[in-house]
C-alpha cells in the first residue's frame, strides 16, 4: 500500500483515498502559497482602481463636473487603470472606472460624469 503523505506538511495521510491535506489549515495554506503571485497583482490592481474611483467620487459630487489635469494627479490618480470605454458618435472617447467616467477636453481639463445605473 502506498503511503500518502500531506502536501504541506509531509504528515502521513490516514482516510480517504483522494485525501491530498491533513487539516484545513495545511490545505488553505499549500493554495496561498500556489496562487501568492496572480492573487497579488490582482489584489493591487483592485486597490489602485479603488482609489481611483475615490477620487473620482469626491471631485464629482454633483454628478458632472469639470476638473484639471493637476487636481487629478495631485490626488494621485493613476490614468493607467479603467474598468471600461466609451466611443460615441461624435468620437469622443469616455474612459470609465465602474460608474465613474471622464473625459479629456481642451487645456488640460477634464469633464468627469457619473452613469446612473
């Protein structure tokens, strides 16, 4: 009979036959360790858009407004990161953060909206 052995922790294995772990603790541990980099770049991805949804929020309370290039940056807003496009006819390109949209215009200023779900 083959001796099974705990992918972790190398501890002997009794029970089932397709058991892989010998606590919960070892198996959520071994999968931490497999996925650390994908889940890792997605986490900071993740919380760069939250924060530029943030910024995006606070600078357009009222539901449309118009901001500059600095106020943005300055914010630490990072144009980098969207969630989505927009083209419309006249070929204005929207770039949005979840329901958080701007849109570049003339001398540096840009119109934020946000798209009422």
């Amino acid at each position: 009979m083959e001796k099974r052995e705990c992918l972790e922790c190398s501890t002997p294995l009794k029970g089932r036959a397709d058991q892989k772990f010998c606590s919960d603790y070892c198996r959520n541990t071994y999968n931490n360790k497999v996925d650390k980099d994908t889940k890792n770049l997605i986490r900071n991805i993740n919380n760069r858009l939250k924060k530029n949804y943030k910024i995006l929020s606070e600078l357009n309370s009222s539901g449309k407004t118009k901001v500059s290039r600095t106020k943005l940056y300055d914010k630490g807003f990072d144009f980098q990161l969207f969630t989505s496009v927009y083209h419309t006819k006249t070929g204005n390109t929207y770039f949005y953060v979840y329901n958080q949209g701007y849109l570049a215009l003339e001398n540096d200023l840009f119109l934020l909206i946000k798209k009422e779900l």
